[in-house]
C-alpha cells in the first residue's frame, strides 16, 4: 500500500472494523491514515506443525480453494499430502459505517463518520486444512540421491580423447530399435532361436559392421538412440508396462544387468570413433525398466566428455544438427498422422534452423518411409524402422513378418542424408 499523502510505501499498523491502519515509512511524511482494504484471507490464521502434521487455520471474507492455499503457503506437495480440508461458514456483523479521517502521532486531526445507524451480516469462513508429509518417500528419494551422487563421486575422470578434426563433417546415426533384449524364440516354434546370448552377439556383430562404414565418411559425431523396447519385459513377472506376459530367457535382475552392458560395450565402441551422444527413448514393453537403464548409463558417463546421455523423462524426444532435425518416438502411444505437426510446437526453436526434418519410430519392426499427405509443404518424413530381433511365437503365429536389421544414417549439416547402411544377422 502506498501513502495517498506522498506516494511512499507504507506499513500495516493493525486493523479496525474491518479497515487496515497504515502509517508511512517516508519519515518525513510520516502519515497516518486508515484505508478500506480489506486484508487477504490468510491475515490472522496460523501455521502449526505437530510431527508429521502440518495444520493451517485461518478465517476468511471468501472460501479458498486448495490450489489457493497451497499457493499461498507455499506447500510442496512433493513432500505434503493433503489428508483433510474443511470449511465451516458463519455470520459476523458490523456496523454500516464509512470512516474518512487522518491521524498524526495517534490523534486524529480530521475526519468524517457516516453511520447509517444499520448492522450489517457478513458472512465469514473457517477453513482447517490438514496435511501429512511423506516421510516414506521423503526417505526414499533421498536415499536414492545419496546413491547416485555416491556413485558419481566415485566414477573415475575420463581424459578427452583427442578425435581427428574434418574438413567436410558428418554426423553417423545408428538406427537399432527394438531388440527385445530378453526375448525366449525356439527355432520349432517360431523359425528362430533367440535368447539373450544370441541378442547380445547379434547386437554387437550389427554395430560393428555398421560403425565400420564411418571410415568412408569424415565423421565428427555419433548419435546412438538407445530404447524403443531395448527390453523384453518391464518387471520380474515378465510383463509389459501394460502387463502382457512375455516369452522371457531369464530372471529378471540378469536379464537387466546384461542389457545395460550391451549399451556400454556398444557405447563405448561409438566414442572410440566420435564424441557420441545417447538417447534414451522409452517403449511400450520397457517404459520403466529403459528409464532405470538410462538414469546408470547417465551415472556411468558423467565423468566422461566424450559421451552424453540424455535420460529426460519425456516420450519424444529432438535433435539437431547442422539444419538437420530428427525427432525420435516409440510410436506406441500416439497416431502417426499425429506425430509430424509436434515437432514445430516441441522443438520450436530447433524447427527454425532445419531445413531437413524427419521422425525416426519403432514399434511395428518393419521398413516404412512416409509422407503425410498433410504434412506435404511441411518436408517432414517419417521413417519407421526395421527390428533386429527374431519372432517370438506370439509374432510368428500372428504372422506379423519382415526383414530382421539394423540401418544406419549419415547426415550432412548441410545437405541433410547423404548415406543409409542396412545390415542383416
């Protein structure tokens, strides 16, 4: 509040009869007065914690609601839950009266009282509010914090490699979606044998001959998209995020762990060529486990500068490089026809410096390159890409068939795509 006298701020020196009594802190001002706003509906309530509990009670002109109480007392509801909000409303009453007059040093020089001689009703609310904080998961995500800072603490420095600089740049992209890994096929059954050692061979034998295409090109960067169903199942009970059960290899906890090294081994093979950037893109069989994998490989690297891992949260997920922007998504969750009028609203300040644009999905394990006929003037191509992984026997007998590979991209800053690799097992 501002003094009406000088323009100067004031302080709040009580209240009357609903009206608020200020007094100027310009000194020589000095004036007091009193105003008829009325004060916010958290003046006069109370903050009092007992244990685990935190009550607020207060009474107010009007009923707040949750949100606004949990704004205006700034309750993080990260580690708050409501568990009670109760409102009670009664009547007050006051005099019909307006009061004009000035005070200095708590005397009133001059002034005016109108009282109609009337009492008015005015309605008035309690509100108590309850909430109880989550000691349990409070404890648990600091326990985790301590682990992962624990962990990071104690990764060894890794020394920047020395990489070649180039004179004509290129970016090599692997394309290996949809491994499975964990996934059981019998070769009586499904036409093939499948399990997490021959996942493993097949994986590394896939990359290595891609990466060894990069001795064509001047190669500076690599991007290695890790995910789109890396696993088989999501949980012990060898289940999907959705709780279909699969044809798994082996316990749950090996299974996990041997995944994990496989995206190192291949990880680490990439950074031997280039500075190579992950990221982790969720699917519909590993949503949580692929995260779990991600939060590791971001521990395993955070000392490493030739390698970043990016492990956000979110489903889809850009990149640019040069005028070039990809987009990456499982393609389980969202229609197709969808997907290309995202880029321009997500990536808004990427898309302006692209002139190549493309998403790159998984799920269905089979080659398609698409234009949307809506997305003509837009240029943007929707590629959905091959699986290396062989049928199980839900795939074989729904005769769900295509070719088992890995590609790879080598983009242009410049001039876009230049290269595609396809190697088979």
């Amino acid at each position: 509040m501002n003094c009406p006298k000088c323009g100067k701020k004031s302080q709040r020196r009580g209240s009357k009869n609903h009206l608020q009594y200020y007094q100027c802190t310009n000194k020589i001002c000095a004036n007091n007065y009193f105003s008829e706003e009325i004060p916010d509906f958290t003046t006069g309530g109370s903050v009092k914690t007992e244990g685990n509990n935190m009550r607020i009670i207060f009474t107010s002109m009007e009923p707040p609601t949750q949100d606004e109480l949990i704004t205006r007392y700034k309750v993080n509801l990260d580690d708050w839950e409501l568990i009670s909000f109760e409102i009670k409303d009664h009547k007050g009453y006051r005099k019909d009266r307006k009061v004009t007059w000035d005070v200095v040093d708590g005397v009133v020089i001059n002034g005016e009282v109108r009282d109609s001689g009337k009492m008015l009703i005015v309605g008035m609310y309690n509100t108590n509010v309850v909430f109880r904080k989550k000691v349990n998961e409070i404890n648990a995500r600091n326990k985790i914090q301590e682990m992962i800072d624990d962990a990071k603490a104690g990764m060894p420095a890794v020394s920047k490699i020395n990489y070649p600089k180039h004179k004509d740049p290129t970016m090599f992209e692997l394309s290996v979606p949809d491994i499975h890994f964990g996934r059981l096929s019998w070769n009586e059954e499904s036409g093939e044998d499948y399990d997490i050692k021959i996942a493993y061979e097949v994986v590394n034998k896939a990359i290595d001959k891609l990466l060894s295409y990069t001795r064509i090109f001047e190669v500076d960067k690599i991007l290695f998209p890790i995910g789109q169903d890396w696993y088989n199942v999501n949980s012990k009970d060898n289940m999907t995020v959705n709780g279909t059960i699969q044809s798994e290899d082996t316990r749950g906890k090996k299974t996990y762990k041997k995944g994990r090294q496989l995206a190192m081994e291949l990880i680490n093979k990439c950074a031997s060529i280039a500075p190579t950037d992950v990221i982790i893109i969720p699917g519909n069989h590993d949503d949580e486990k692929i995260f779990y994998m991600g939060d590791a490989l971001e521990i395993a690297y955070e000392n490493n500068p030739n390698v970043t891992v990016n492990n956000d949260a979110v489903s889809r997920k850009y990149y640019l490089y040069g005028k070039v922007l990809l987009g990456f998504t499982h393609g389980c969750d969202i229609k197709t026809s969808k997907v290309p009028m995202l880029m321009p609203i997500e990536a808004k300040e990427m898309w302006a410096k692209a002139d190549f644009r493309e998403w790159h999905m998984g799920h269905v394990h089979h080659k398609q390159d698409m234009r949307l006929e809506a997305d003509e003037d837009s240029g943007i191509l929707i590629r959905k890409l091959r699986s290396i992984a062989a049928d199980d026997a839900w795939t074989f007998n729904k005769g769900f068939k295509s070719l088992r590979a890995a590609e790879a991209f080598v983009w242009h800053p410049d001039n876009g795509l230049i290269g595609q690799f396809t190697t088979i097992p």
